[in-house]
C-alpha cells in the first residue's frame, strides 16, 4: 500500500523500519515499535466491528498512558479521528467535548467515563464505550472491557487506503470559554506542529525516508504533558516518527521526584515539560541535592504550554551540567509550532523568533508589521495551517482570514510587535486569556458563572502572576452578604478546578466605562 502524509502511515513506516525498537515506556508498560502497531491494529479491528468507519470521531478520555496512544493510533488506521478530550473536565464540560464533536466512540478510563454521569444520556451521536480499566469500581454502563476487547481482535493490517488530506481534530479553548475543534489535514499537522520528520532541517519530502532516518536510534524523549494538549502530543509524534523511544510520565499529579528518578532510570535525553509549573518544582529539587539524580543522559528541555522564565532556564543549566539547550516553544492550536522563545524584551515581555517566514504580526489590515516600528499587530501564520473549526462557521470566518492578496492567515488571537531584530514580541492576548500551568482559561466564561449566584452584582476575572503556574485566576467580585470561599465553591459546581478563582476580592462596585466596558487594569490593581 502506498504511504502518505496521513500519521497512521507515518508511524507504519517506522514500525517496519525498526520493529523491535522499544518504542514506548508507559508506568510498568513497555512496548516495540512492532507490540504497539499491534496494539494499534487490535483496537482499529475492535472499533470497525463496533461500526466505526472513515471519519467518524472517537474521543479519548484518560490520563497520560500507553492505552492513549493506541486508540489514537488505532482511530488513525482506520481513518476515523481521534478526539482529544481534558480529563480535568467536570460532567457538563466532557459532554460538550464528546457531544460538540459528534464523537459515536468513547475510549476512556472507568472512573473518568463515570463522571459524566447522566450528562452521558444527551450524547445522541455516542454508541460505543471502551473502558480502560484504571482500579475504580464506577459504573458504566453498555461498556466493553478493553483489554478483552483486543483479544478478541486481529493484530493483523488490512485496512483501506490513507490519506494526507485526512483529518486532524484537537480541542481548545474557544473565545466564550467553551472548547473548540481545530481541523487539520493530516499532512499539514505534521508538518506544521511535528516538524515534518526532521527537527533541526527540511520537512521529509516523502513518507518513505523516514525508513533511511530512523536507523539511528532517536533520542528517548520523556513527555510530561498530558497527551491530551497540542505541546504532550505533538513531541509525541516527534519521537514516534524519528525511531525515538517515547517515556511518558503517567503520574496522575507532577511529582518532580518521581518524573527525576524515571528520567535517570529511563536515560532519559529530552525532557517535555509545562513551563515553570514543572520546571520550578525541579529546579527546587535539584537545588536542594544536586546529587541527589544522575541526570548526565539529559540533553534538552523542551517547554511548551506555557512559559519558563529566564531565572528558571538559567537555574537548570546550572544544575544538569550535560544539558544542551532549553527549548521553550511558542504555538497553539490554530498555528502549530510557530518559534523559539529567546532573551525577553527589556520590559520582561515575552519574545520568540519565528520559525518561518509564514509566521507573522499584521496590521488591521493584513498586512505585515515593519520590524523595528512601533506598531502592533496581531500574530498570525499562513502556508500550512487549518481547515478551520468544527461545527463553527462563524468563528472560522474570525479566524481565518484572507488578505488583499489572496493568501490565507490563522489570526490565534495573540498581540505583538516585530523588534529591530526580527523577533516578536508578545504583548496579550486580544481575547483575555489566562494560561494557568499549561491550561488555557477563558475570563468570560469564569465571570459568567460568578454571575450565576444570587448574591453576585458583577465580575471581572484577570490572570495575576503565579511562580509556579505562570499565571493564575483572579476575580473582582460585587457583591454583599457572601464570602470569597463560597463563591470559589459556587463555581465549583461547574466549572474545572484550575478555572476557579483562586484569589477572590469583594468590592461594592465593578469599576466600567460609560459603555459598560471592562476595566481590566483597573481589576489587577485591586489584585495586586
């Protein structure tokens, strides 16, 4: 069968190139290249006799674990697409991923399918449920069992031919807090967010020179962000399709110690990590007992998600003596993996070089912003972006864009300049955005549900500096006869943890414009 573009090819070829590579290090979970496209095909066979055919969705519900990877794949194989749903959702929110995305399969963990609860009787499109088992004794119902599941499947390959243009879908956060689907070709995904098979060069020209490239062996690369974001993911699929062997960390919460000890256990080169919220904790660690880890195996650290600040970057190069560079990415979604962060801008604002002449910053009227000028703009990619989102026309037409030479732009929503030397300056994000240890939390979204309880007047929600998580939920609050613990406890009810206010300050009065606009300065002072 002919090779493309399409990821379940890609990883195929690596596969047969070299079978016996160990491929994958999950917990006690260790699988070659061979015992994972095995796997793979197992769950492929299972979902095709459950009725899942080309371009339906399967959304995957679980925490960082080699079944992860192998329903993933096995949707890929059978061309359907694979949904990437937060695990760090309440019962509401995984019955908007699962229902918004039509998905008619669910792969998930047990105490996770559970917690939907009787949200999963709205899910109209759902009509098969793969239960991982993960030791809780929850319910749920019309489940099969996945380990009997493949047993009783083929190992075998005889699936239908691929396609580049088949589709990508990853969740995000949408600009009224509810998550969003980006749709990509597959082909594009990889290259845009996957480095085309070739990190440090050109993108492949063809599927079949991944066989000549992946003879050297890779680098084992330990992911410790959830495979269920764009960063966890995509560095994933970086190491499957270079030969690489893939640790993921399958802790339920970070443990710096115990990501430190499986890191020297596994001779780990390439660490992934969430910014400061992962690295911090490490850098701490270290600090305390320098000898404590033989960590001369690490070579980089690469962040994504969020950012690591300068001090932290400059404390693990002091402290991992063989480590080479700390790679912090700059990405989302809607752009892929757009630069590398360098030193910041004098006044501490993030800054990154762009990874290509496709990334930009444009006026408001699509045009690019002149380095060293003053200007602001908005970021934004061309080339090889997305198809748009899913089930959204109107927030595709937002989002992607044409300017007055034809040429189509993913406008992500970030503001920034261009400085003398070509590199982009971040200045916020357009549409309020709070990035709290790698998760994305949209203020309107958390000021609609303050709003929600009886004694709230109004709300502002702002994102105030954290040393650990980045950045964390604020809110300024009017209102009377209640306390700061029983809003924080209200939202609660419905919304993720990580998405409540985490500092809560009551005011007689939200300070707006004459217009009713928000004063979001005016918030983060009361914070400060």
């Amino acid at each position: 069968m002919p090779r493309s573009f399409n990821l379940a090819d890609l990883f195929e070829t690596v596969a047969d190139a070299v079978p016996d590579k160990l491929a994958l290090v999950a917990g006690d979970v260790r699988l070659t290249y061979r015992e994972l496209d095995e796997r793979a095909n197992r769950v492929a066979h299972h979902l095709a006799a459950a009725g899942v055919t080309a371009g339906d969705h399967v959304s995957i519900l679980a925490y960082n674990r080699a079944e992860w990877l192998e329903a993933q794949i096995g949707a890929f194989k059978l061309r359907a697409v694979p949904v990437n749903v937060n695990y760090r959702y309440t019962a509401g929110e995984l019955a908007h991923v699962i229902g918004d995305s039509e998905s008619v399969a669910l792969v998930g963990e047990r105490s996770l399918i559970a917690r939907l609860g009787e949200a999963r009787d709205g899910l109209t499109h759902l009509r098969h449920v793969l239960v991982i088992e993960d030791g809780s004794a929850d319910e749920v119902p019309g489940g099969v069992a996945y380990e009997d599941a493949l047993k009783q499947a083929s190992p075998g390959r005889d699936f239908e031919e691929r396609s580049g243009d088949d589709l990508y879908l990853i969740y995000t956060g949408g600009t009224t807090g509810l998550p969003k689907g980006v749709m990509w070709r597959s082909e594009d995904i990889f290259m845009s967010a996957m480095f085309g098979g070739n990190m440090l060069g050109d993108p492949i020209a063809s599927p079949e020179e991944l066989t000549e490239k992946v003879q050297d062996g890779g680098l084992t690369t330990m992911v410790c962000a959830p495979m269920m974001h764009g960063a966890g993911m995509w560095v994933a699929w970086i190491a499957l399709t270079s030969g690489s062997t893939l640790v993921l960390w399958t802790g339920h919460a970070f443990d710096a110690a115990a990501v430190l000890a499986t890191a020297q256990a596994e001779r780990a080169q390439v660490l992934l990590l969430v910014g400061d919220v992962m690295a911090r904790p490490i850098v701490k660690l270290l600090a305390a007992d320098p000898a404590a880890y033989d960590l001369s195996s690490v070579l980089a650290i690469g962040t994504g998600g969020a950012a690591t600040s300068p001090d932290v970057k400059a404390r693990l190069h002091e402290l991992i003596p063989s480590l080479l560079l700390v790679l912090d990415a700059f990405g989302g979604s809607e752009t892929g993996a757009s630069g590398q962060a360098i030193e910041p801008a004098p006044d501490g604002s993030p800054r990154f070089l762009p990874r290509s002449a496709d990334v930009a910053v444009l006026d408001d009227r699509l045009r690019r912003v002149p380095p060293g000028s003053d200007e602001i703009g908005q970021l934004a990619r061309t080339g090889r972006i997305p198809l748009g989102y899913w089930n959204d026309e109107a927030k595709t037409a937002r989002t992607f864009v044409l300017d007055e030479d034809g040429n189509r732009w993913s406008l992500q929503g970030d503001m920034a300049r261009v400085d003398g030397e070509g590199a982009i300056v971040l200045l916020g994000r357009g549409s309020l955005v709070v990035n709290t240890g790698g998760e994305k939390v949209f203020v309107e979204e958390v000021e609609a549900t303050l709003k929600t309880h009886p004694a709230v007047e109004d709300a502002l929600v702002v994102g105030v500096p954290d040393e650990r998580f980045g950045s964390r939920v604020a809110a300024v609050v009017a209102a009377r006869d209640v306390t700061a613990e029983e809003l924080a406890a209200h939202c609660r009810l419905t919304l993720a943890g990580y998405k409540v206010p985490r500092d809560i300050v009551i005011v007689d009065e939200v300070r707006r414009s004459p217009a009713g606009k928000a004063d979001y300065r005016w918030a983060k002072g009361r914070l400060a």
